[in-house]
C-alpha cells in the first residue's frame, strides 16, 4: 500500500517539492517570481513561499519579506484547487481566494499549475 502524505502537511510539501524542479518555467534568465501561500483557517495559517526562476521552481515552509505574490485562502479551498475540483477565478469569485502583489505575472504562474496539474496526472 502505497503511503500519501496529508494534504498540506511537510511530508506532501517535501513530496511537491522534489517534483518542482523538473517543471519547465518560461522565465527569462535572472527573472524570478515569488509567491507566498497562506492558508488559515480557526487553528492558524501556515504559510509556504514557492519560488519560480529560469532554472526551475522550489517550495519551502515560511514567509518572505517581499513577495512577487501573495496568496490567501482556506484549507478546503486548497485542496479543492490541488485537486483540480475549482478553479482560481471561481475562488476569488466566492471570496475563498484573495490574492494580493503583481497580478501581470499570475499568468506565469498559471502555466505553473497546468503543468503541474498534467504532471500530477501522469504520476
């Protein structure tokens, strides 16, 4: 039996994590974008700050001083966004997802989670 680490826990962010390098990030060289992804919700918020660049993309528990983008939204939507059952604009929509920084590079970042999304299939 195969072992799945929780939604959101280290070991899943430990798991995506070992997965994003081989992401391919239409970036030009030296041009990064960093988003910072905060989920709360009545217990607390962990935060995560993923890191996109020419060479590939990471992801590491905490917070940044100045990120390109910070996202915000709850442990239900998170999940339903990893799982492809909603979208980003109907999140924002229902007030589920706010996002707050340089709104010109979210479509980078949605060529991310395509990406990813596709890979996640495969896997």
């Amino acid at each position: 039996m195969t072992n799945v680490a929780e939604f959101l826990s280290d070991a899943w962010i430990n798991a995506l994590n070992d997965r994003l390098p081989t992401l391919t990030v239409l970036l030009e060289i030296g041009d990064e974008i960093v988003i910072e992804m905060v989920v709360r919700d009545d217990s607390g918020s962990r935060t995560w700050t993923l890191t996109l660049g020419a060479s590939g993309a990471s992801i590491v528990p905490g917070a940044v001083k100045h990120p390109t983008l910070t996202i915000f939204t709850d442990p239900e939507t998170a999940l339903d966004l990893s799982n492809n059952t909603t979208n980003a604009q109907r999140a924002i929509d229902s007030g589920r997802l706010r996002i707050r920084g340089d709104l010109n590079r979210l479509a980078v970042v949605a060529r991310l989670m395509n990406n990813l999304h596709a890979k996640n299939a495969h896997a």
